[in-house]
C-alpha cells in the first residue's frame, strides 16, 4: 500500500525431511507457550491479508516453532510450508563473503588484495579497492538499486534482463565513487556483485558452482541453491504484490484470495549475482544458522571474524548491532514479490527466520513483534478495526500540543483528510480514525489513544507502538510555542 501518512521528516512443497528436532507434526502448544502466541499474531496477519510465508523458530539447539501460512502459489491453491524454497535477495550476501573468506583461507586470494590485482580489467578508480572493502561495504562503488528503485519500471527493464548483472557492472565502471575506498560505510549492491567476481576469478570456477560445491553442500542445504538465470527451482513460491487496498480494506482485513494479489514479474538473477542470486527455506536457513555457531565448515574463529563489523555495524554478510537490549546478528532480504528476514540473538540461543512472499508484508514490523514475543518483551497484536469518519468539531477536540516525558512536543492537527502528529525532530504522520478517541498510527504499525477531560478535549495522546506507551501531556495554550 502507499503510506500516505508518512507526510515526512523522516506463497510444489518438496520431499526434504526438516532438520534435527521438528518432527513432521506436533500437538498443539500450550495456549501461553511462544509457539502459540506468534501462531496467533501470524494468523492474525495472514487474515489480514497482510502475511503469507514461513517461520522458523528456535532457541537452544531446539525448534520452537516451524511453520507455513497462506499460499506458495495462490492460483494453483499450494500452500506455504517451511520446505517452501524462497528468494532470500540481500541474505545470499552472507554467503558471498563467506565464500570470499573461503578462498582466503585456502590462500587463493588475500582480503587486502587491490581489485588491480583480482580484476586487472577494472577501471582505473577501482584500482585501489579491497576485498574487504566490497565485504563491508566500504568500496565507494554506487549501489545499483538506489538509482533504479527496486519495483519501478526502469527495475524491471534493467533486472529483467539476461545481461543484466554484466550490465550494472558495465554502467558501474563508468561512475566515479561515492567516496575514497575505505573511508566510508554506503550498502552497495552492486560491490556484491563485484565480489562475486572477485570470488569467480580466484576459485577459477563459476560463482555459483563454488558457492554451492563449498558452502551449501557441506552445509547440508540440499533445498537451497543459486539461481542460473534461466532454471526456476521446483517448488519455488510465486513472488506477490497489489496496489493499495485502502485503509479501509486493510485495516478491517481482506483474505489473501480476495486482496487483490498479482503475481510479481520473475527477474533471471544470473550469476555471478552475489547480492541476491540464492534460494533456500528456512529450513536450511536455520542449518546455516547452527553452522555458524562453530562447525567443521565454519571454525569459531571464522564465525568470530563474519561477526566482527568493519567502519560501521556491518560484519561479513550480517548486520552486528543490538536489539531488544542484546547482541543481535541480522540480514533482511528484499525483491520484488519476496521479503524474508534472518535474525540471530546469540546470547540468548535464539534464530528467527521469516519468510514473505507478498511484497506488501511489512516483514520488518512482524519481525520486531515475532522478535518481541520470542524474547518475552512487550508487543502488540496486528491493528484491526473499522474506519470511520470524525465530526469536524471531534477532530478539533483532539488538536493541540503535548508534551512527551522528555520534553519533546506531539503536536496534533487536522489536515484536509485526515489528524496528523508531529513530534519534534522525529516525524510527522496522519492518523487513521477507528473511533472518536482511537487512531491507527501507521508509521509504527501502532495506535495513538487519546484521554478526554469532562469538556470532551483531549488532556492526553499515548502513541503505543512496539509494545510501548509513549505518552504525552496537554500543554496549555501558548507553553508549546515557547
């Protein structure tokens, strides 16, 4: 849907058995366990019309929940299974880098080796480009997919192209750098690509014969695989988007049978697409995600070194930050018709896979909330009700200015079609009406609550998003414009 309350500061399931610890059914849950509750948020969201994918679960070595929702393929009425292969986009980077660090270790190539060196065909700004600059995202080459946005027109005449990799590379070589190779940190796809390329030349073999022979082989991930360019896997889902149902539809919900779903224009991702040529599930995902606790194929060392981040949070294919107060280890994947998300908290023995076959789905807030429910912090269920229309005098009782427990002002205000709120040096957003004192925030994916006075005024907004109150107070005319 298009967001127009951010005004703006700011679906064959295949044979594969699953791996060790999820048995092929299970009884219910208990109605307080985890599982349960994230089964009902998803339901909730599938309903909605708002999900359709798999989930994965686990903590300490075991599955705690494993799962498919909505379609694979909605014509044909296939389910959604966690054996349900999938583009992950953006999460094959981890396994491009890795198999960069592969190569290294068997001294095919040295992480500070100079394109001049592994591509002498390069253009001349290139020359003083690192392996680990392409790595950690430090290069200065231009990402590809800034210039073209993903899902416009000009996207799909590029990406639908069987040239189209030799083609980004080729328009790349005639663009100077964003910035000095190793000054700075600028996600570039197309760097990803370029490592690819580097991978190619020094294991002297395809991409993605290296790729699957090293890394997904011996990874066990019989069910994963890197896309050629002209095969499409057996059982893979069929990528979906839609045009704006409307807050109305949205928020009351719309079967997925019923939203209105097309089917997304496949791209060819010929290899050597290290930036998002793979297909896996998440059963293998989670696979990945044991042999990256320390394995045979990836030593503790080599584990330490992918999570160690470079310039700014980026390690060697994976996000390294914090979330929820703890370490976290993450990578989100997005193409056209498929957004997934892989996310690992390990000091708490915790791997989260998502998987979304609606463009739509707002995998990054279903992430948060799955994440929350997992680490036993506050959430909120999936925002559901009627909208409705406000009396010019209803809204009129709701404007004005609050002020947040640290001093910032929500400034409240009717526009020509709807409320919006403005907090100080944060952001500006509408408010969709679900009663007279409840509104749908959807730039939280959250609610704004307001408390009357006897009068009928509003003396109080709570913006609850993220399983968190943020509440703020009524300032008497004229305090806010001081």
């Amino acid at each position: 849907m298009a967001f127009i309350v951010v005004l703006a500061i700011g679906l064959a399931a295949g044979g594969a058995s699953p791996p060790a610890g999820a048995p092929a059914s299970s009884p219910p849950p208990p109605a307080d366990s985890i599982a349960a509750r994230v089964h009902r948020y998803l339901t909730a969201r599938t309903e909605m019309g708002g999900f359709s994918g798999a989930v994965l679960i686990a903590r300490a070595n075991s599955i705690v929940l494993r799962r498919g929702y909505g379609f694979a393929d909605l014509a044909r009425r296939i389910p959604y299974t966690p054996e349900t292969r999938h583009e992950v986009a953006s999460i094959s980077k981890m396994f491009t880098a890795m198999a960069a660090l592969k190569l290294r270790d068997q001294g095919r190539l040295a992480l500070g080796d100079s394109l001049a060196h592994l591509l002498p065909d390069c253009p001349k700004a290139w020359r003083g480009i690192t392996v680990t600059d392409l790595i950690h995202h430090t290069s200065g080459i231009p990402d590809y997919e800034e210039a073209l946005e993903i899902g416009s027109e000009k996207y799909f005449e590029t990406m639908t192209r069987p040239d189209a990799v030799k083609a980004i590379v080729a328009h790349a070589t005639t663009l100077p750098l964003d910035f000095p190779p190793g000054t700075q940190f600028h996600y570039s796809n197309t760097g990803y690509i370029v490592l690819s390329l580097v991978v190619q030349a020094a294991a002297r073999e395809p991409f993605d014969r290296f790729v699957q022979r090293r890394l997904l082989e011996p990874a066990g991930m019989s069910r994963s695989g890197v896309f050629d360019g002209t095969h499409v896997p057996e059982g893979l889902a069929v990528g979906y988007t839609r045009d704006d149902l409307g807050w109305a539809k949205t928020l009351a919900g719309v079967p997925l049978d019923s939203a209105g779903l097309r089917p997304v224009p496949r791209l060819p991702l010929a290899p050597p697409e290290g930036d998002a040529g793979i297909y896996s599930t998440v059963d293998d995902l989670y696979r990945w995600s044991r042999i990256m606790e320390g394995s045979r194929l990836v030593p503790d060392s080599l584990a330490a070194e992918v999570f160690t981040p470079g310039l700014s949070n980026y390690g060697a294919g994976w996000f390294v930050g914090r979330g929820f107060d703890r370490r976290r280890m993450r990578h989100n994947g997005i193409l056209p018709g498929y957004v997934s998300d892989f996310i690992r908290f390990p000091d708490d023995s915790v791997t989260i896979i998502l998987f979304s076959n609606l463009d739509r789905a707002r995998l990054d807030r279903i992430a948060r909330d799955v994440s929350a429910i997992v680490l036993g912090t506050p959430y909120d269920p999936p925002v559901r009700g009627r909208v409705i229309t406000l009396a010019a005098e209803q809204a009129a009782a709701l404007e004005g200015d609050f002020k947040m427990a640290d001093g910032k002002l929500l400034t409240i205000r009717n526009a020509p079609d709807y409320l919006t709120a403005r907090l100080t040096d944060a952001y500006t957003a509408g408010l969709i009406p679900l009663s007279r004192v409840e509104f749908y925030f959807p730039l939280g994916d959250g609610r704004a609550l307001f408390t009357l006075d006897a009068q009928g005024k509003a003396a109080r907004v709570n913006m609850r998003y993220g399983g968190e109150d943020h509440i703020a107070e009524r300032v008497p005319p004229g305090e806010g414009a001081r």
